[in-house]
C-alpha cells in the first residue's frame, strides 16, 4: 500500500495559488472627517429628557397619593392625628373715627391707651347708656378743631368689625363717651 499525497481539491474562484491575484494597492484620498449633527448637545438633551421624565413620575405618585387619601383608622397609616386642630377665627380690626360728645375728656387719651366706648340716648326723661364697645385700643387722637368743643371731638380707635358697625349706628343717634380701662 502505498500511500501518496492526494491532489489539491479543484477550486474555481482560485485558480491561482492565494495572493497572486491581488490588485495593487493604491493610496487613500485625504477627506475631512465625518461630523454627527447634534453630538455635543446630546448630553444636555439627554440630561433633559430625563428630568422631564423624573418630574411626569412624581407627578404621577403626587397624584397617586391624593387619591388613595389618609384611608379609615383600621389600615391608616402614617401618625395618627391625637385631636383635631380646631379652627381658630380670627378677629378682624378696623379702624374706626368716633366723635365723642365732651371734647376735654378726648384730651386725656394717648395712643394705646383702652377704653369703653358708650351710647347715652337723650330723651325727655333721662336717658339710657349701653356699652358700645369694651376695652378697645385708641389708635389716634387727631388734634382738636378750633371752635368745634360743642360738636365733641373725634378719636380713632382699633376695633373688631362688628363694634365699628354699632358704632357707626349709634353715633347717628345717640351721644358717644369714653371711660379709661
């Protein structure tokens, strides 16, 4: 037996033994490099596109939340309330010109100081005096008038809203005077 080598298989595409049919080579023609549009200016896109994104899912849990609500007290959760906060009104003060019938009893008020403002009705048998308004603060003593000591003198006083209406009610009617808290 004898054992010679066996011929190379038949090849069609290489007729040739390999690199004999390589063309020559050639050199490269100089280009200017090839630029993407836009490549520095996707980081700061990107970075925005993702806040934007952030910002639409929180909105979403923000809203998520609201709906669900606090829930009854057997599943609540989160710190029980201990009682609940009471509403607290405030007292609106206005300020309010009263002209007081005695003129020199005007000129003992200083700013700050408190008085009671009260109402004498004058009628042919006497008259009756209510208390108009307790313990309110004197604002302003404006200076007297010259020749104005019969018509009384006006003082501004700090008073809560529903006083200065009964104060402008009874000073059309009835005359006005102070005593010092």
């Amino acid at each position: 037996m004898s054992f010679a080598p066996s011929p190379p298989p038949f090849s069609p595409l290489a007729p040739h033994p390999p690199g004999t049919d390589a063309p020559a080579t050639c050199e490269v023609p100089h280009f200017a490099p090839v630029r993407v549009r836009g490549g520095r200016h996707q980081l700061a896109r990107l970075v925005r596109h993702r806040r934007r994104a952030v910002a639409a899912g929180l909105a979403v849990t923000a809203a998520a939340l609201v709906a669900v609500g606090p829930g009854d007290s057997d599943g609540a959760r989160g710190h029980p309330v201990a009682a609940p906060v009471r509403e607290r009104r405030a007292v609106e003060m206005v300020t309010a010109p009263v002209r007081i019938a005695d003129g020199a009893t005007v000129l003992l008020l200083r700013p700050g100081d408190r008085v009671d403002v009260i109402a004498a009705g004058t009628t042919a048998t006497g008259g009756d005096a209510r208390v108009l308004a307790r313990g309110v603060r004197v604002k302003k003593v404006p200076e007297p008038v010259e020749g104005a000591a019969e018509s009384g003198a006006l003082v501004v006083l700090s008073v809560p809203r529903p006083a200065a209406v009964r104060l402008a009610g009874a000073s059309a009617t009835a005359r006005l005077a102070v005593t010092l808290c």
